[in-house]
C-alpha cells in the first residue's frame, strides 16, 4: 500500500499550532508556579487578543496587499457588542464559558456585517484612498459608541443614541432590576469579567486555522495573486472584488471576536481605547513579524507587548554601590525599547520572519547549519 506524503503546508500549519501550544502550556505552568508577576499574568489575556487581531489585519495589509487604519473599529465593534451580549445573558446563561463563546460569536457577527458595509464600497479604493477611508470608519465607529447608552431589564434592551449630549440612564426607563451596560462617553461599568487565558489561547488557534487554510487555499492564491499584479489577475477572469472582500471581512469577523475577548476581561472600558494609535499599534505588530508572515505576526504580538513589560524595571530607579544612576527613572523603558525597535527594523527590514512561516524543521536546520560553520572553523584553526 503507497503511503500518503504529507506535504510541506501541512508539516508547517502543524508546526505553527504545536509552537502555540507549548506557548500556552509553559505561560500556565509559569502563571501557576509564581515565576510571572501580577503584572504578566494581567496581559496574557490581551497578549492573546493582539496576536488574534495582527493576524487578521495580516491577512488584509500582508496577504491581500491593502492598506487598512481602521482595524481597531471593528475591535471596537466586537467588543460593545460582545459585552452587551455577556451582560444581558447573565441571567439567561448561567455558565461563564458559554456566555463568552455566545458574546464572541455576538461580536464577531456585527463586525462582519460592519467589515461588509465598509467593505462593500470601499474596496474599489487602493493605496493611500484605502487606508483614510478605514482611519475615518475606525474614528466614526469610536464616536458612534460614545453616543450610545444601553441598559437591560426584565422587558429587554433598552438602547438610546445620545446625539444632542443631554440624556442620561435615566432616560432607558429600567426597572429596579435593570443594569446599564454602556453609558455613553464613560462606556462600559460593572461588567462581569469572564474572558480567560484559555479563551485567549482557543481564539488564537481558531485565528490561525482559518487564516492558515484560506491563505493556502484557491480563494488565498487568488488573493495573493491580487496582491502582487490586479491587472494580470483581473484579466484572467477572476472576480477581484469578491476575493478582496472575502479577505476583508474575514480579518473584519477574526478582530471582533478579539474585540469581545478583550472587552470582557475588564470591568469597565471606553471607547476612546480603540482609537487610530490602536490601529498603528497592531499594524506594527505586522510589520514587526513580517508582512505576510502568519506566524510572524504572532511572535510580532508577544515580543511588543512582553518586552514593554519586561523592561518595566528600567523605569525604577536604580543604585548601584550606593551611587544613584540618573538616566534610570520614568520614560526610560520607552526609550530602550524604541530603540530596540529601530535596531530590529534596521536589520531585520522584512520583520522578524519575512514572509516565511515558523517550522520546527527550519529551526533544526538553522542550528545545523550553524553547527557545521562553528565546526568547520574549529577544523580549521586545529589544522592551523
């Protein structure tokens, strides 16, 4: 009987979730053994949501080739719709872990269908006109959400747009009983925080499953062949509107339900928090993993926001032998890390892993290879 090959998209798709993995298992062993601070183990939940959110914008700016500045909206979008899906259940759905699947499924639904009314005209746009008109959807979308105010009784929920300024709670008319889930400019307060480190992970693993397979499927060829010539792609007959919206409200679906995670894992959030320096904080996660780069991106993620508070102490004062150094206080961590920053860019200008995909075979092969030349040198010299 012929055995089956498995082919080389598979061996790194498979890479790519055993690396995840073992990334999940060592952070719980860690969280559990006290090796992480409080500080650590408060940003595994949002290190989850950024990694879910650059690998949706990269399937937008690095696979389709589009420029988006707006994808902190559609986070914006899952998240209220998330939290208000999660609150006006609490009595319904007793079970914290369903009620975070339903709010997350919530919010990824109202982000798709934002990601298609944007979508759906502005994606006859290329270039610079395709990444305004997603910075002013993102700014409108922060606005919008800071008009509203919505509560939930016994008889539903009760939603108001506070357009003029002047109303209030007051204004839903709720029973005694009733909750107010957003409150206008002062957003969300008294949430039931439900979302967890293993939510977090779930949503990952889904991220890169669905972006993984379209990426190396016919409608992610088509894709990438938008990317790299419309023209020629065009005039083989492939609809390009249809792939570039495919893409767009996928990466739209995948940062919503991010957005529901995140909003869920605290108490009380604004609307303000997903502004346009969100949408440039994901962006560089891209960047810094790779355009293109799927598993790039992820690492991209965690190395931005671990480093920042890795470096946390650098913003301590510190003395040593009785002599205080006076560039050690507040600011100073920014500073390093910016420049670590530059000096990844300058080096690495293609990010971390380019456009290739984490594999534990390239692993392997790099440490063999360095293997040999450390070998081969020291061959050389002993001859010598």
């Amino acid at each position: 009987m012929k055995q089956r090959k498995i082919s080389k998209t598979n061996v790194v798709n498979f890479s790519t979730y055993l690396g995840m993995v073992i990334f999940f298992l060592v952070m719980t062993a860690l969280s559990k053994a006290g090796v992480l601070n409080r500080s650590m183990t408060g940003l595994l939940v949002p290190i989850c949501c950024y990694m879910s959110m650059a690998v949706s914008l990269n399937l937008t700016v690095g696979i389709l080739g589009e420029l988006s500045l707006g994808h902190a909206g559609f986070m914006s979008v899952g998240a209220f719709a998330g939290v208000i899906a999660s609150q006006s259940l609490l009595d319904v759905v007793p079970s914290a872990g369903l009620r975070l699947a339903i709010a997350m499924i919530v919010g990824a639904l109202f982000a798709t269908i934002a990601g298609f009314i944007v979508g759906a005209p502005v994606l006859r746009l290329q270039g610079d006109y395709l990444a305004i008109v997603t910075l002013a959807f993102g700014e409108i979308i922060k606005e919008l959400v800071t008009c509203l105010i919505v509560g939930h009784d016994e008889n539903g929920l009760h939603i108001l747009f506070n357009l003029t300024g002047n109303k209030t709670v007051e204004d839903l008319g709720l029973s005694d009983t009733g909750i107010a889930i957003i409150k206008g400019a002062q957003g969300t307060a008294s949430v039931k925080t439900i979302a967890s480190f293993t939510a977090g992970f779930i949503l990952v693993m889904v991220t890169l499953f669905i972006v993984l397979n379209l990426k190396h499927s016919r409608a992610g060829r088509a894709i990438m062949a938008l990317r790299d010539n419309r023209i020629a792609t065009s005039s083989i007959g492939i609809n390009t509107t249809k792939y570039k919206l495919m893409a767009f409200v996928t990466s739209a679906a995948l940062a919503g339900a991010a957005g529901a995670l995140y909003g869920l894992n605290y108490s009380s959030l604004q609307a303000a928090k997903f502004n346009f320096n969100t949408s440039i904080l994901v962006l560089v996660f891209v960047v810094l993993g790779g355009l293109g780069s799927v598993t790039g991106t992820v690492i991209g993620a965690f190395v931005y926001t671990a480093g920042k508070e890795w470096l946390r102490w650098c913003d301590n004062p510190l003395a040593i032998a009785g002599v205080q150094i006076p560039i050690f206080r507040s600011g100073l961590r920014m500073v390093i890390f910016s420049v670590l920053l530059m000096v990844i860019v300058l080096f690495y200008n293609r990010g971390l892993l380019g456009t290739s995909e984490f594999s534990w075979n390239g692993i392997f092969g790099t440490l063999q290879r360095w293997g040999k030349k450390l070998t081969g040198k020291v061959r050389k010299e002993a001859k010598e």
